[in-house]
C-alpha cells in the first residue's frame, strides 16, 4: 500500500510537470505568434521611429528581454536585414544585451563593412559586454583582422576599449595558486616533522618503561 501511494504520488507529480511544460510552451508559442504580427506591423514605421523604438527596447533590463521573442521580433521586423545601420546597429546592441548569439554575428558584420566612429566604438564596446561565451574574443580577433580598415582615431578608441575590458576580464587568481604551493610544501614538512618527534619520544618514553 505505502509502495502504491508513494507510485502514484511520484506520477502525479509528473503529470502535472508534464502539463506545466506543455502549458509553457503552448503560452510560449502564442506569444511568438503575437510578436510576428506585431513585428510585420513594424515594417510600416518610418526609420526614425524604429529608431526610437529600438532605444527603448534596449533600455530595458536583461532579465526582460526573452531571446526567443526578440528573434521572432527580429525576422517579423526585418530589422537584421535593414540596410539602415541606425536600425541594424540599434538591434544588434538589444540582442547583444539579451545574449542572444545571432546578435554577436550581426554586430560583427556591422563593425567590419562600415567605419564610422558612432557605430564601431559602441559596438565593440557591446560586444565586450555581452553575456556571450566566446565574445570578448571574438571582438579582439575582429579588431586585429580589420585594424587597417579603421580611422586612426577610432582604431586609437576601440583598443583602449579592448585593452580596458581584456584588464577586467574575471580571471582565476593565478598568483594564489602559485603562492599555494611553497605553503603546502611548509605544511607537508611541519606535519612531517611533528609526527618524527612525536614518534621519537613515544619509543623513548615506551623503552625507558
């Protein structure tokens, strides 16, 4: 009987996970249906006010910006494939925020086919900072293989960014680890030492008996 009830406790719980997920995703994927629509009604929106729109979007926290809803956004709007970089690069800083990946391709491609200082230092700047495995390398690499393409000054800028975000990258303290190991050695040796004279004077004290 304890056996059943403890079943049949354990398969309630995974029905009803069962239909919790399927809960989810179905609201998930109504949601994704209303952002298509409401991204092809983006299309008619003059440059400016996609513009504004995007600044706005971008403003947003994070934690908000669900990378699913943003690329069915993203192919609806067709704001990856605009051919005004006010929007493209607009929108490759809000997919960036959101770690969303295709932002990364897209910000790549916007800092390597124009120059302009307005959008290459924000860019880079974006890429840095992107909760992205991978991105700060990839802007480094970026920069070294089109350094020529810049102007002195943007090229100038952008690697003192580069420099900036490569001197706080979180790193493992190295150093502790190295210092770690003279102290180790120490304790080994000490330990090593007390055990020596503790047994010298238990087989002392023992023959003297």
């Amino acid at each position: 009987t304890a056996s059943l009830f403890l079943w049949w406790g354990w398969w309630g719980k995974k029905k009803k996970k069962q239909t919790t997920t399927k809960a989810k995703k179905k609201n998930r994927g109504a949601s994704s249906v209303v952002v298509e629509k409401k991204g092809a009604a983006l299309r008619k929106w003059p440059a400016a006010h996609l513009a504004y729109f995007l600044d706005l979007l971008e403003e947003a926290p994070s934690y908000a910006l669900d990378r699913a809803a943003l690329v069915a956004l993203g192919n609806a709007a067709g704001f990856s494939t605009s051919r005004n970089y006010e929007i493209k690069f607009r929108w490759a800083k809000v997919l960036l925020k959101a770690g969303e990946p295709l932002g990364l391709d897209l910000a790549v491609d916007v800092v390597t086919t124009q120059g302009r200082m307005k959008f290459t230092r924000p860019l880079y700047r974006a890429i840095c900072a992107a909760p992205i495995p991978g991105a700060l390398d990839t802007a480094v690499n970026t920069f070294e293989t089109h350094i020529d393409f810049y102007h002195p000054i943007c090229r100038k800028m952008v690697a003192a960014d580069l420099q900036f975000f490569i001197d706080n990258r979180p790193k493992i303290p190295s150093s502790s680890k190295a210092a770690l190991g003279p102290r180790r050695a120490l304790l080994v040796a000490s330990g090593l030492a007390l055990l020596l004279v503790g047994g010298r004077r238990f087989f002392s004290s023992s023959s003297s008996k």
